[in-house]
C-alpha cells in the first residue's frame, strides 16, 4: 500500500508562500505557466500523464522532465494538498478513506473491487446540506464545497491503492456532499477524469447522484456529456419525501421528475432511481404502489437499497417479507429493478459514517 506524503505548505503561521495545487489547474493554465517559465507547452499534457497513468507522487518521478523543471515544479505546486486520517479495509476487499483537507475540513472516499470493476464513490462537499434524515453526512450541515482538484485528489489517492496492473473503470459522485450543488468544481473534476491525459473514463462509466436539483440538472444537461444521472428517490409521494429529504419541502416530486426527464432526452441515457427501504417507514405495499405510478412511462432502473440500522438513528432494517412484496410489486409493474447491499459495510462504507465515528463518536447513520 503506498503512503503518501502529508502536506507541509499550509501552516498558518508559516511566512512561506502556500504552494498551488496543480489539480486545481487546468492544461491551459499549466501550458501558459510552462512558457512563461521557458519550457514547451506540450509538457503540460506529460506532467498529467505522470499525475495520472504514472501514478506520480512527486515530481522527481517525472524523469523524463529536465531536472531545472522538475525544480521549478517542486518549488511552486503541490500534487496532494491533503492528508489521509484513516483506511480501513473490508472483507470484501472495499476500502475506504478519510482524508483531512488543507483547511483541517474531512472528506471520505471509498474504492470498490465487484468482478472486474473498480469503482470509487467520491465526496463533492464537506457535509451537505440537504439533510438526509438517515444520512450522517448532513447531521452538521455543509462547510463548503470541495474544488475539482480536491476532489480529483480522492480519486488519485484511491487509484493509488489499485495495483499497477489494475485500473479505476468507474466514477460514482455519491460520497459526501450534494454533487450537484457543487457543479462547477464537480464538472472541473470530471472533465479531467474523462480527458485521455488523466484517468480516460468514459462518461457512460461515470455517475452523478443527486437529490434532485431541477436547475442544476439543467445546467448538467446543457453540459452536454452523457454522464449517468442517479436521482435519489427514498419516498413516493411528497408529504414523505419531505420528511426524509428535507430539501424536497422547497422543490416537490414532479419537477424532479420532470427534471429527470429532461436530462434523460437531451442526454439519452437511462435514469436510475435510488430508493433507501427503511423499515416500517418507506417499506410497504403502498408505497411500492404509489412508486410504479410516479415512474409509469418512464425508462428507469429503480436501485433499492435496504437500510442497515446503525447506532444514533431511530431507522431499522426491513423484514425479508416486506423486501420480497415490495420488489414483487415493482417488478409486476414492468419496473426494472435492482435491490443491492452496500459494500463494505463493516468499515462505515456510507458516506459521512467515518468522519463521525472517529474519535469514538456514535451519531453515525447510513446515507445513500
Ligand atoms: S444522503 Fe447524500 S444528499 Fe442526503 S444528506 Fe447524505 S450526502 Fe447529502
């Protein structure tokens, strides 16, 4: 497992200039700093080679730059402007990470093995403030948004665990934070991640989760990049929606919906639903009911992910008879449908979990 180096350029107290970080810098920004600083432009695309198929930690690495660039590389940019705090592995080899940004603010970031699949889920903000009411992630609100080169920080440090051999195929912005509430430093991050000098993932293999933001959809959809949109359901109808995502009082099922159906034209990729069964609470016949109505005529994949209970939150985990009905119904109604368990669930592999538990804190509870 490869350690990286904890940052040292952002005391407080130093009266040393703070180093940039070079992921928050684009090509263009690096090409005009390469001439101005007598070097060819085209060593822009080299040194993010080296940053992301040469899995480079330092610039010394990078051996096929002069050693006077290199220098000059060291002594004006950071390539990890953080420090990890903790990883743990699970049995079924999904490993998560807490990683403590340059202002003390903690984010977490988890790599999954499935078949031949690497997938990470990656944060968008420290906190959120959408208020999940089962999510630990939103139990304190958001500080702020991360910007595209910490949250491509995540996925460098989680590529880093992978052996040489293997590669990172999917992206899936569901850690910390409201992805698309943080647009311009999400979509920062993602082009990078998809150019062919960085991680070369295809759109198709990135997803992006949401609560459901109708303007921010838009603007995703004006992007123009068919990345996959996975809307957060949790509840069919809104007097329920509202009391388990909060933010649903001010926006309200439909223009999500709606929303949804915009991106899934100008896009053309299939909507997916996410759906947390809480037992008792959003589990029964009813609620199965109400959902093959709100997605009649819609080309869905609809996730249902059972909740496991965790110690701070009044949810449990609902009965098998309760699963087995309510994906009877769904799939009786021509919805296709998917009930998974999350991975990892031992190491607090939902979002925000870690980040609370540390310190021997209890408040944790299970997000999305
Ligand atoms: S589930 Fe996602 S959107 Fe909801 S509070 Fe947690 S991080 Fe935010």
């Amino acid at each position: 497992m490869v350690s990286l180096p904890l940052v040292t350029t952002d005391s407080s107290e130093s009266t040393t200039p703070r180093k940039i970080h070079l992921l928050n810098w684009s090509l263009d920004q690096l090409k005009a700093w390469l001439k101005e600083n007598g070097h060819q432009a085209f060593r822009a695309k080299q040194i993010r080679r080296w940053l992301f198929s040469g899995r480079a930690t330092s610039f010394d690495e990078m051996t096929d730059l002069s050693a006077k660039l290199r220098a000059q590389l060291d002594e004006h940019f950071t390539i990890f402007n953080a420090a990890e705090v903790t990883a743990s592995v699970s049995k079924d080899g999904t490993e998560k990470l807490l990683v403590r940004l340059a202002d003390g603010g903690e984010v977490e970031c988890v790599l999954l093995r499935d078949g031949g699949r690497r997938s990470i889920c990656v944060s968008s903000q420290v906190g959120c403030a959408m208020g999940c009411v089962f999510c630990a992630s939103g139990l304190d609100g958001v500080d702020r948004n991360l910007t595209g080169g910490e949250i491509l920080e995540q996925m460098l440090r989680l590529q880093q665990r992978l052996p040489e051999s293997e590669r990172l195929s999917h992206i899936v912005m569901m850690g910390m934070g409201e992805p698309l509430a943080n647009l311009p430093g999400v979509l920062a991050a993602l082009d990078v991640a998809r150019s062919e000098e960085g991680l070369g993932i295809s759109p198709r293999r990135i997803t992006i989760s949401t609560v459901g933001l109708p303007p921010a959809i838009d603007k995703l959809a004006a992007s123009g990049i068919p990345y996959n949109l996975a809307v957060s359901l949790h509840a069919p109808n809104d007097e329920l929606r509202s009391e388990l995502v909060p933010v649903n009082r001010k926006v309200g099922i439909e223009p999500v919906l709606q929303a949804a159906d915009r991106y899934f034209q100008s896009s053309g990729r299939r909507l997916t639903f996410e759906y947390v069964l809480l037992g008792g609470i959003n589990d029964g016949d009813e609620h199965a009911r109400q959902l093959t109505q709100i997605l009649r005529g819609r080309s869905v994949m609809m996730n249902v992910i059972p909740y496991n209970p965790v110690a701070g939150l009044p949810y449990r985990t609902p009965s098998k008879e309760s699963i087995a009905r309510f994906r009877s119904i769904l799939e009786s109604a021509g919805v296709n449908v998917n009930f998974r368990q999350r991975k990892g669930d031992e190491i607090n592999a939902a979002c925000g979990q870690l980040r609370r538990n540390r310190g021997g804190k209890t408040k944790d509870a299970s997000a999305t």
